[in-house]
C-alpha cells in the first residue's frame, strides 16, 4: 500500500488518496490523471491495464487500485 | 411526432395508463408496441427496416460471443481437475481472442452502416461532396430516425458483451425495446444496457412521485425548448443568415449569445422531455446536462455538456486509445527519453485529437464540424500540456485561486472560448466564420443597443419578446446556482406548501402556454441534435 501511495501522490499530490472513496464518482480524478496512473500502476507491477479494467469501482479508492494490481498480478 | 407537439403528449398519456394498467409482467411489450409505433410515426416504415435490421444483427452477434464464451467455461468445467489453472487460462485468453475478432467485426459493421449512410445524405444536400452523383447506387437510401444514437447504443452493447461485462440478453423482444425506447431514441440521451437495458426488462410498480417528477421535468423542459430556445431562433436565424455579412463584432457576439441559450434550451430541453417521460415510465435515463455554463475549463465543460456523448466516448475511445498497444509503446520511448512528462505528454495530447475529430464527424462531415472537433481537441490538448506552466504562473502572480474572482474569470474565459466554438459551427460557411469570429474582438460598437433607432429591435424578437427572453433565462441562471449549491429543486419542492408548490407549477405552466411558440399554422421548430 505504501509504494501504491506513493505512485499516487506522483500523480496527483493535492488529494488525499488515504481516505478518499469516490475518486471517480465525484469526479476527484478526471480521465487524463487516471491514464497516468495506470500507466505507473502498469510499469511499477509489470501488470497490463487495459480498456476492461477502467471501471470507475476500481479507482474510486486506493484500496480498490491495489485489489485491481493484486487481480492483475494473479492473472499473469 | 415531435416532442412538443399535442400528439406527443396524448400519446404519452395513453402509454403511461396503459403501463400501469396491464399485467407488469406484459410492461416490456407495452413499451416495445409503443416505441415502434412512435418511431413508425416518425420515420415512416422505411426507418423501421433499418433499425430492424441493426437490432437483429447485434442481438445475434452478441449471443454469438455469448455462446463462445458459455462453451469455454462449460468445457474448462467439465474437465474439473484434469486441467491447470495455467491451461484453463490459456482456453480463457485463446476463446477471449476469437470473441475480440467478433466484437471488432460487429463493432465495424455497424459503424460502416452508419458512416455510410451518412456520407450519402451528405452527398444529396451537396451534390459537389466527395463527388458522388445523385444517379450512382444506393443514392435513394435514407437516413433512418435517430441512426446515430441507437447504433451508438448497440455499438456499446456489443463492446461490453465482448468484454464479458455482463451476459447476453437472450429475450429478443427486451432487446428490440433497448435499442428503440421511445423517449431516448430521437436525440438520446446515449443508454447503457447494463443500466437502461436492465431497466427497461424489470417491471415497474406505480410510483406518484416519479410520475410527479417526470411530468415536472417534462413542463421544464417544454419552457426551456418553446419559451427560450424556439424564441431565440429567430435572432440566430437573422444574424447567422448567409445574406447579411455587415454586422459588427458586438452584434455577433448578441448573436452566438442567443444561440448558446437557444442551442441549450433546445438540447436540453428535448432531454428533460425524454427523461421525465421516461421517469413517468419508472425507468431512469442518464443525465445528459449539468449546467454547462458554469464551466470553469473546457474539460469541465464536455463533462458537463452532452454527457452520456462524453461517457461513450471516454468508455468506448479515449480508454481504448490511451492503453493501446501502439500509444503505450510510443509513450514509453518518449518517457525513457525526455523524461516522465514527455511520456505522459503523447498518449494526453493525441487521445483528444481522435476523441473530438469523431464528435466532429459524428455531428457532420464538413469543414466547419472537423474544424471544431479539432478546435476543442486543441483546447482541451493545449490545457493538458501546459497545465503545469499555468500551475506556476498561477503561483507567481500569487492568485488565489478559491476566489470567487477567479472563478468568475475562469467561466466567462470558458464562455468566450466556447463562442468561438459555436461561431465556427453555426457560420453559414468556415470562411465566413473566421471573419465573424475576428470581427467579434475587433469591430466592438454597442450603437445597436444604445441608439435611438433601437437596432436590437429589428431581429425578429420584439422589446417585449426580448424581455421575456431575459427573465426566462435569469430564470434558467438562478435554477442553475440553485443546483450548483447542491439543492435539488424537485424535492424541494415536494417539501414546500401546497399553496406555494401548486402556485410556482401553474406559473411555469401558464407561461408555457402563453409565452410558448406553438399553435396552430405553427410548427415547433425541429430540434436540432434530432438530426444527427
């Protein structure tokens, strides 16, 4: 969680990633910031993110951003 | 059968008895009869066909991936122990293949369909398009009413079914209803089947307050579309005709101003229409506005504007762009050399390009429409890439960016870029456009409003009609801030007297049908996104 925390604050430092739970639904994040952070999900795990996976239950928190590279990660 | 028309509300009345009447389990069939006969009004038997078929095909297609994919798991089952979790996954990724080839062929069909029958229609407004003759084959094929949106829809039904989001419908008459609902077909908004499909195959119990809420949202949207924006159609008609070309900067800007309201009343209004016809029914189509004109950025203003549009196409165009094979290996070479801004850079600067030169070709294949795909694009692109310029300058000039100053400027810098928009569409050729659009920051002279031969008078709206004008849309301003701030204006209403809350509907309805444009020898106007 620590490093997905990280990356996430890379993206974006003014949010609070920790307690956020409707990064998508309250539009916290538009589309640009959430192509950015998969493609640093995507280099920093070695997962491939694609179309399929951008649901907004999936970046709403960083909780579910992690459960999605956990997923991804099982997958390969 | 227009939206506005008498008809239209008799019909809907007769459907929405009928609905709560019959067996809730016939409900589907109701809609499906009633959504066949509206669009039998107004696209005759010939529309009929082609919607037909594209429900057909797509329904078909999609059982075929369904199938595909049943078969898989059937199989990878049967085997139970026998089989590796590496070799079940091979089965999954080998038959996820073949559905991909499916849903890219489907997927391309009926975009060919559509691309087709567009070009054609605008190669019979202008025989000089692309150079085709009226007399070569499958010149006398029509475009059928609502094309772009039901084929939007079966286009996203099958993408979603390609990527296993969720099962086939296998019930081909609830199918039928999703692609043709009656309110959502003429001009949207955009449905999702996972949403509104699923809506529209559960039957629904009599609920007063949807049908209250629908039938005020429908009275809303008549005196947004007949007060406003059909009023302010006959200053846009004049000023934006092809016969005048000398007005000044300042009288141009009066009338992009008119057409912004009067676009917004149009659109708008036809999708609160649609939308509370559609809750009277019980079901819940998408939002498609939410006050665009509070806008602070461009962004904002296409997450704002035409919604279901933007959802569509984030989903189903600027994903697939972003996180394709090619753009991610582009991105990467560009982020291994010049650094992680310059990787993020390609895939943010080239995705709206593709996004809005679709939006510029799905509302007309001509120069003007391109241009302001592109236009937008640049806008939109051009924020992105120097966002972290202005982050600084912002911090240099050490403006407060939580003032209510900045946000005002932030909007009316939205607005203006947003006129130039509307110039570059509405001018009667993209020549003309650029010179109204230059003669709007040049040629400033208020002599039309302040002189004594009162210019602002002679457009086709009377002082009195443009009073009117002016109070509907201070009207439209403070529901606006009323929303912005969170209050939702039908449940407050509900919460209000009796006296007060029957008061305020009787004088939105009385307006309506005092200051509406309509009656006999008067034919509401179309509305505009009803062609595309």
């Amino acid at each position: 969680m620590e490093k997905l925390l990280e990356i996430l604050k890379g993206v974006r430092s003014d949010i609070d990633f920790e307690n956020e739970t409707a990064l998508v639904d309250n539009n916290v994040l538009d589309s640009f910031d959430i192509v950015s952070i998969v493609t640093e999900l995507a280099d920093a795990y070695d997962v491939t993110i694609t179309a399929e996976d951008m649901e907004p239950e999936n970046f709403n928190s960083a909780e579910a951003m992690l459960r999605l590279v956990e997923r991804l990660m099982d997958e390969m | 059968m227009g939206f506005t028309s008498f008809k239209f509300l008799v019909f809907l009345f007769a459907v929405v008895v009928a609905y709560y009447v019959v067996p809730r389990r016939f409900q589907w069939a109701l809609l499906l009869a009633a959504s066949y006969g509206f669009y039998l009004s107004g696209g005759g038997v010939e529309s009929l066909c082609y919607i037909l078929a594209t429900t057909l095909f797509t329904y078909f297609s999609a059982l075929w991936m369904q199938s595909l994919r049943d078969k898989n798991q059937k199989h990878i089952l049967s085997l139970g122990e026998e089989i590796t979790k590496d070799k079940a996954r091979d089965m999954k990724k080998a038959t996820a293949k073949k559905i991909h080839r499916i849903q890219v062929l489907t997927v391309l069909v009926n975009l060919g369909v559509l691309v087709l029958l567009k070009l054609i229609n605008m190669a019979k407004q202008d025989p000089s398009f692309l150079g085709i003759s009226p007399d070569m084959p499958l010149m006398n094929l029509i475009v059928p009413l609502g094309l772009s949106y039901y084929t939007f829809n079966s286009i996203g039904y099958l993408i979603d079914i390609g990527r296993g989001k969720y099962a086939a419908q296998r019930h081909i008459g609830k199918f039928a209803l999703f692609t043709s609902f009656f309110p959502s077909i003429v001009q949207g908004p955009l449905c999702r089947f996972g949403d509104v499909g699923v809506q529209l195959s559960t039957p629904h119990a009599f609920s007063y307050k949807n049908l209250k809420h629908g039938a005020q949202l429908i009275l809303w949207g008549f005196f947004k579309k007949i007060v406003i924006a059909d009023r302010l159609a006959v200053i846009t008609a004049t000023i934006f005709s092809p016969t005048f070309t000398d007005y000044n900067g300042s009288q141009i800007f009066f009338g992009v101003l008119a057409y912004s309201f009067q676009i917004y009343g149009d659109f708008s209004g036809g999708t609160d229409i649609a939308r509370g016809a559609a809750q009277m029914l019980g079901i819940n189509l998408p939002m498609n506005f939410e006050r665009p004109f509070f806008a602070n950025s461009m962004g904002d203003f296409w997450r704002r504007w035409h919604m279901s549009l933007g959802a569509w196409m984030r989903e189903y165009v600027f994903y697939p762009v972003m996180l394709s094979r090619p753009v991610t290996a582009v991105s990467k070479k560009f982020r291994l050399k010049w650094g992680p801004h310059a990787g993020k850079m390609v895939p943010s600067v080239a995705a709206p390009f593709v996004v809005f030169f679709l939006i510029g070709i799905w509302h007309g294949v001509t120069a003007q429409y391109i241009t302001n795909g592109l236009y937008n694009a640049f806008l939109i692109s051009g924020g992105v890439a120097l966002g972290p310029v202005f982050q600084k300058l912002i911090q240099k000039l050490k403006i407060n960016t939580e003032s209510f100053s900045w946000r005002l400027f932030q909007i009316l810098r939205t607005f203006t870029l947003l006129c130039i928009s509307r110039i570059i569409v509405k001018a009667p050729s993209l020549g003309e456009g650029f010179r109204m659009i230059g003669a709007m920051f040049t040629s400033v002279d208020l002599g039309f409003i302040t002189g004594a031969d009162k210019v602002m008078f002679s457009y086709g709206l009377s002082e009195t009609e443009l009073s009117l004008i002016f109070v509907c849309v201070m009207v439209l301003f403070v529901v606006g801030i009323l929303q912005e701030n969170g209050v939702k204006i039908r449940e407050g209403l509900d919460r209000q007297n009796f006296i007060f809350r029957w008061g305020l509907i009787l004088l939105l309805f009385a307006a309506v049908l005092i200051f509406g444009v309509y009656g006999p020898g008067y034919n509401a106007r179309d509305f505009i996104y009803g062609n595309f």
